[in-house]
C-alpha cells in the first residue's frame, strides 16, 4: 500500500512558508493520499481543533460524502474518531452499520472505505481514504501506512504552528515598537506645550489613559494625529 513516493510526499507537507495553513497542509495531504496510495481513489481529511473544524477532500464528491456523514453522525470516520482507531469498510455495499452513509458513498461513487484517526498535538485529524472497487485497502497494509501518516502528519503541523507561533510574535513585537514610537512623539509633544520633563508627560499620558479607559499608545496616536492635523490647518493657513 506503502508507495515509494508516499514518503517523500508527506515529508514535503513539513516545509513551511508564508502561504502555508492548516487548510493548505490537509489540501495537500488528501492530494498525496489520492496519488501515492495504490487503490486509493481519493482523500479527506477533518482536523478537528479545540476552536473551529477544518475539512479538506482531494474530490468535491468527498466533500459531499464528509458533509453528509457529519449530518448523519454516523459512518466510518465517525466511528474512527469516537473509537481512536482505524475503521476499513471493505465494501460499503455489505456494510449493515450504517445504511444511511452506504446510500451516500454509494451516490459518490465510494465501495471502499479505511479511515485512520490521528491524535497530533492540538488536535484530532481523521483521514478519509476511498476506493472505487471493494476491498482494496488489506488490513496487513493498514497499521504501517497509520504510522508513516501520523508521524509526518504530526510534523508538518508542528511545523506550522511553530511558524504561525514565530510570526504572531514578529507581528506583536512590531506593534509594540510603534506603539512606543509613537507614545515618544506624543511625549515629546506634550513636553513642548508644557515644559514638563518625559517623565512628567508620560504620567500624564498614563492618568489620562485611566480616566478615558484607553490604550496609552491609542491615546499617544490620537493625540499625533490631531497635532499633526493643527499642523497642517495652520501650514494651509499661511500659504
């Protein structure tokens, strides 16, 4: 089950850059799935987050079927997330556990069902894989393609995460450098009106902040702003 080129792909799922995402990284794994696994016809995927689900397929009929089985609560990758282990339908058409999900995958074109449910760190991931002709997932093949898939899933993922984690910090540590940028231009202004020391207007800054229930950087920036507009009304003025 186990083609050569199923290992390279899932490694190349681990490399991150600015457009990777949770969906890009299921998008591309269902993709690899339907390609790299002999008999597999096609791919899906549920990550399941403490926040939000996030759902990807390799066919826009898989979508339907996942879809569909959500909505009826029952079928294989329901089982195999409630479980924690791998559920094979070998063919959906002598399948008696679910005869609402077998009218549907029957619909889609499905005769056989293996769905593996992966425990990565922040998360559940069930994977869907689907073939056309019954019985072409062996149970022998099932357990090292399991392990293959959860240890380069749980790769990638914490790849992204990490990199998610790297540029959240990159974006808040910028936003503090201008926040404070922009609090010195407020001191520097309120030093000038007033002759006070930085110290002086920074507290000011602050009482104010607590009175109004504001940021003291949003009430730095507000008070540049309508400088700089004084500025320009008087520059306008004069010309």
């Amino acid at each position: 089950m186990i083609a050569p080129v199923l290992a390279r792909d899932l490694a190349s799922l681990g490399r991150v850059s600015e457009e990777t995402s949770s969906e890009s990284v299921l998008r591309g794994l269902t993709t690899t799935l339907a390609g790299g696994v002999p008999g597999c016809a096609g791919g899906s995927a549920e990550l399941w987050l403490r926040e939000r689900l996030v759902v990807s397929a390799s066919h826009s009929e898989l979508v339907v079927l996942v879809d569909g089985e959500s909505a009826l609560g029952e079928g294989p990758l329901t089982e195999a997330r409630a479980t924690g282990g791998h559920v094979a339908v070998q063919d959906v058409l002598r399948e008696p556990r679910w005869p609402g999900y077998t009218a549907m995958a029957v619909r889609c074109g499905v005769r056989s069902v293996l769905a593996i449910p992966i425990t990565v760190e922040r998360a559940v991931l069930v994977l869907g894989l689907y073939g056309v002709r019954p019985g072409v997932f062996a149970a022998r093949n099932v357990t090292p393609l399991a392990e293959m898939l959860s240890e380069q899933v749980n790769v990638a993922l914490a790849n992204m995460w990490d990199y998610d984690e790297v540029r959240t910090d990159a974006a808040q540590m910028q936003e503090a450098l201008a926040g404070r940028a922009v609090i010195d231009q407020a001191k520097g202004i309120i030093m000038k009106s007033s002759g006070c020391t930085a110290e002086e207007a920074f507290d000011e800054l602050r009482r104010v902040s607590q009175h109004h229930q504001v940021k003291v950087a949003d009430l730095a920036r507000l008070l540049v702003d309508e400088h700089q507009r004084t500025r320009d009304r008087r520059a306008g003025r004069s010309g």
